[in-house]
C-alpha cells in the first residue's frame, strides 16, 4: 500500500471548489498537484513505483480523456511502455471501437483506436478521479473488445460515497488511488 504521508501530502494540494459545475457539488480539483514540481514528481512517483513491481507491470498504459492522459502518459513515460489514449467520440482518425455510458443527464461515448492494444495485452488504465465509475467501466469493456485485460485500474482520487469505486471493484477491477474523499 502507499505511505500515508503521501496521502496526506497529496490531500493538501487538491483543491476543493464549492458548488462547481453545479450547486452543492464539492468539486476536488487536482491542477495544483500538477503545477507544483515537487508535488507532480510525488504523485507520479507514488504510480511508477507500485508498477514496476514485476507482478503488477502493465505491458501498456491507457488513459481516459482528458485528465487521465496527463497522469498516464508520464507513468507509462516513466515505466518505459506505450501509452494509448482513450478519446471522446470523433477525435479519433483511424479506426475505433466505441462503447456508450450512461451520465447522470443523457450518455457519452467514448473511443479507441482497434489498433492501440492487442490480444493478452496488460493494460493499466488510469484517471484522475474515480466518481460514478462510468467512464472507467466504457474504458475497461473498450479494451476487453481488443483481447487486452486490464490488471488494474488507478486514479488520484476516489469518491466513494458516489459508488463508482464499489462499482468497478465489483465487476473485477482491482482499483489503486491514492486519496479519498468521503463525505465533505
């Protein structure tokens, strides 16, 4: 497990912004971990050395839009593997499977190039934040469509009051994050 002095430190970097997008909403803003150089090198830390672990190293990093591809494409940099984007539908150019979630008003979906993972692949899947889990979960069954499995799922934060992380662990994903917020 990670050292809870790291938890500690990351938690005093994220941000909470009350009432954004929407009133009531607590929103946990991570862009000061990201601009304090100190502070990014101990969060990307905390993932590169849990996955060099030779049981628990991917054989590729994917990141889900938009956050997801700050934080994974330095793990999987640092790592020494391929990192492999998981878009918003239509920004993709080449060939993509798509899988459709459902949000809290209407649906996203989201793509990924049919190309960017192959069969038996370990993939890690990472993002910022863990809420509903529901695009985590379209990212898992995405590449559950190419053959890949994907070993784990990582994030910086986990609100599980919203139960996206029971939710995930559920259907077979282990899940690795690293602060959580429950309650306010």
């Amino acid at each position: 497990m990670h050292h809870p002095n790291v938890t500690d430190y990351l938690r005093q970097h994220i941000r909470t912004v009350p009432d954004w997008p929407a009133p009531g909403v607590q929103f946990r803003d991570i862009t000061p971990l990201l601009q304090n150089p100190q502070v990014f090198r101990v969060l990307i830390d905390a993932f590169v050395q849990r996955y060099m672990e030779r049981a628990l190293r991917p054989d590729v990093v994917a990141g889900l839009d938009a956050r997801g591809f700050i934080l994974g494409s330095v793990v999987a940099y640092e790592l020494g593997l391929g990192f492999v984007p998981i878009r918003k539908k239509g920004k993709l150019p080449f060939t993509t499977v798509e899988e459709t979630y459902e949000l809290e008003y209407g649906s996203a979906t989201v793509e990924l190039h049919a190309d960017a993972v192959k069969p038996g692949d370990r993939v890690l899947l990472i993002d910022d934040l863990i809420a509903t889990g529901g695009t985590m979960m379209a990212g898992k069954k995405l590449l559950e469509k190419l053959g890949a499995s994907v070993m784990e799922g990582a994030a910086i934060v986990d609100l599980p009051e919203l139960g996206g992380s029971a939710r995930l662990r559920a259907s077979g994903l282990p899940l690795f994050t690293l602060v959580d917020f429950s309650g306010h």
